[in-house]
C-alpha cells in the first residue's frame, strides 16, 4: 500500500476520529494500541505532509476539526488562532 492509498483509506472511514479516541486517556486501550496508533499518525504526516490534518481540519466533524486543529497547533508550535 502506497502512502497515497493509505491516506486515502484513513479519509474514507474517518480514521482520524477513532486514532483521537484510541489516543484518549479515558479509553481503555492497551499501550501497544497506543504506540500503534501515534506511528500511523507519524506516517500519514509524514506521507501527506499536513494535507490530511488540514483537510480534517476544514471538512471534518466538529469533534474532527477541533482535534485536526489542536494537532496541527502542536506540530507546528503556533497558536490556534493563526490555524483558523
């Protein structure tokens, strides 16, 4: 699968939305789900640059974009009103 294809699976099913909640503290995912999860991200941005973070950020759901917009502030270290 190339990087393009994986991107493009991740934005067909939302994936975003559940790596966000399979990263939550209050979720009961195990460590190794955890690490699992920050390495697909790692490697989408890595692939897509911030075009896949961007693009939650501006067509996905509310829950989406806040989460698109709070990665994005931190990857970048700037504040979120620069990202609106």
């Amino acid at each position: 699968m190339t990087c393009d294809d994986t991107v493009l699976a991740v934005c067909k099913v939302s994936g975003l939305g559940v790596f966000a909640d399979l990263l939550d503290l209050s979720v009961s995912s195990s460590m190794h789900t955890k690490e699992n999860t920050v390495s697909t991200l790692l490697n989408l941005v890595r692939c897509d640059d911030e075009d896949v973070v961007v693009n939650v950020r501006d067509s996905g759901s509310s829950k989406g974009r806040s989460k698109a917009t709070e990665l994005l502030r931190l990857l970048l270290g700037v504040s979120n009103e620069i990202l609106l």
